[in-house]
C-alpha cells in the first residue's frame, strides 16, 4: 500500500467519523442523546432487506452525479451543473417513457430511452465544454447557470406538454410498467439500474487509465500547456469530457425515472448533485472510490430517515451531517498534503546526509 493512498484512506475515515461525531454532538441542542441517536441510525440499516436494498437505491443516483464531477475533475475542469444535467436526463427519459410505452417492447424501448437521455445529457455537457474551448469561458459558472436553465425546462414541460392528464400538478402521468427498470431482488425496490451505475463507474475507471483517451484527459488536468506541446488537443478534451459527463448524470435521472418514482414530479430530488459533489471529493475523484462512498451517502440518508421517524429528530439533520463530513474531507486534503511535505524533507534530508 502507497503512503499517499494510506494517507487518503486513513484522513476519509477519519472525516467520515468527525463529521458524524460533530453533528452527534449538535443533537444535545435538541435534547436528544448523540449515542441513542446514532445506535438508531446504523441499527436500523440493518433491520430487514429491503432497509438494506434502499441503501443502494438511494447510492444508484449519487454514482451518476458523482462521476459527472469526478470524470471532469481529472481534467483540472469543474462540472458543478450535474443537477441540471440530471433534472435533463429526467425530462428526456419521461418522456420518451409516455412516446414508446406499449409502442414497443418493454425491453427495446428502455435501451432506446437510455440512449436518448445519454445523448441529451450529453450535448448538454458538451455545450458547456464547447463554450470553455471556444471562448474560455468560465467552466465553473456555465455549468452551475446551466442548471437553472435545465431546472425551467423541466418546470415548463411539466406545466405542459408533459402535465398529467388532468392538468391540475406539475407532474407526468405515472409510467407503464414496461417501461420500468427490473427490479432484481424481489421485495425490494433495488433494480438494474444499480448494476448499471456500478458499470458505468468500472467503465470510467478504465477509461481514464487504461485508453489513449483518458492519458489525454488526465494530461490536460495535470498541466494543460504541456499537453498541448505535446500534441494533445486541450479544447477536444475539454468538448469530450463535458459530454461524457453531462451523459452520467443524466443517466442518473433516467435511473430514478424510470426505476423508482416512475414518473416526474417538480423538483424531485434536488440534492442529488451537490452530494455527487460531495462523493467525489471524498473518493478523491476515483470511479471505484466513488462506489464506496455513494453507498455510505446512501447508507447515511436511508438511516437518517429512519432515525427521524423513530427518534423525532427533523431530517435535516441528515444534511447537516453530510455537509460536516464534506467539511472534515476537504480540510483532510490539507492533512495529505502535510504529511507528503514533511515525508519529502525526510527523504532530501535522508539523501543529504548519505
């Protein structure tokens, strides 16, 4: 084991334990015990197989948003608009969800659809990398007003064309069961879309270290004017990433659309890109890091609810403690790098006095 991956591996846990232990501590404000609490959280996880299959439920999403970040990120780029991209690929998967069903077979109709919401998350992203290539343009700030952008699309369509037949909620009308993603432990609501976002995290990985592609990608992150004398066209990376990256986190709504809420509702699910955020900074942008850690956001979330029907305890509380743990990774980016500073002067010291 490399001490810089000792060194990620032990500062995360420890971020993950101080995160807990603080907003533990923050629960005594609302007379509540910390340790009563907490044994609550995790005990519940494990009470029967369906609280255990939501856990992955809830982590498919996250993945997807996650690896939106992280996949940008290893390009020195920052996607910050996988929520809209998200609320895009949910749009694009309803409905063409509503076209297909009973049009064509159940099947057929969902490779189609996920094709479809890959290829709209995508030129979405890739409008984004194309503006940063041509114009320079802030990267950071496109994607971060893309997402209002995509956030009003949705409002529009579902006040629209897409409006439930009634026309009275800003909501679709519930999708046929043959367009549902299968579920693939019985009783449960954990279907394929699960095995797909694993997938799609080995898939990257092997992109990013195992194609000429991902040399390219990773070269332009770690120093974009050497890559560019070295031949590697910055601008088409930055394109190919974005597009990559908006098709995963839309890839993340056509997964909730079409294996859990079966239909869209307004402003379903809005933290999903900012804890993708969260799990890729904790995973240190790594795609199989990011599996790890959606499943423990996952495990958090799916706890934390149960903690509140139980314990009384408002379920923000479940945010507050996300947002601490997201606080102890980073400043832990500051330990690493402490620690690799003075295992340097160690070794130039070592060597000197050879």
């Amino acid at each position: 084991m490399s001490s810089k991956f000792r060194d990620l591996l032990v500062t995360n846990i420890l971020a993950v334990v101080a995160g807990l232990v603080v907003s533990g501590l923050l629960l005594l404000f609302l007379g509540k015990n910390p340790l009563e609490a907490m044994g609550t959280l995790f005990g519940s996880l494990f009470r029967d197989g369906y609280t255990v299959a939501d856990i992955f439920v809830k982590a498919t999403p996250l993945m997807f948003t996650a690896l939106a970040f992280g996949f940008t990120f290893k390009a020195n780029l920052f996607n910050i608009g996988a929520q809209g991209q998200f609320y895009l690929g949910a749009v694009t998967a309803v409905g063409f969800s509503l076209l297909l069903e009973g049009r064509l077979p159940g099947g057929l109709a969902l490779v189609l659809i996920a094709a479809l919401t890959i290829l709209a998350g995508g030129l979405w992203g890739g409008m984004i990398g194309w503006l940063k290539a041509r114009f320079n343009a802030n990267e950071f700030l496109v994607s971060m007003m893309s997402t209002y952008v995509a956030l009003n699309i949705m409002n529009y369509a579902l006040r629209t064309f897409l409006m439930e037949t009634k026309g009275e909620y800003p909501q679709t009308n519930p999708l046929d069961t043959s367009v549902w993603l299968p579920i693939f432990i019985p009783r449960t609501r954990l279907h394929i879309g699960f095995i797909l976002a694993v997938l799609a995290c080995v898939g990257i990985w092997v992109l990013l270290y195992k194609t000429p592609f991902g040399f390219r990608l990773r070269a332009v992150g770690n120093n974009k004017d050497a890559a560019e004398m070295a031949g590697i066209s910055s601008k088409q990376v930055y394109v190919a990433a974005f597009f990559i990256s908006g098709a995963l986190a839309a890839l993340g709504g056509f997964s909730e659309v079409n294996g859990v809420q079966h239909m869209l509702v307004q402003n379903f699910n809005p933290g999903v890109g900012s804890a993708g955020i969260g799990i890729a900074i904790l995973a240190n942008g790594d795609p199989i890091g990011i599996i790890f850690a959606s499943i423990l956001f996952g495990a958090l979330q799916v706890g934390g609810n149960i903690m509140g029907q139980l314990s009384g305890i408002p379920s923000s509380i479940i945010d507050l403690m996300l947002g601490f743990v997201m606080v102890f990774v980073i400043l832990s980016y500051y330990v690493r790098e402490v620690w690799e500073d003075r295992r340097e002067k160690a070794r130039l010291k070592k060597a000197v006095n050879l």
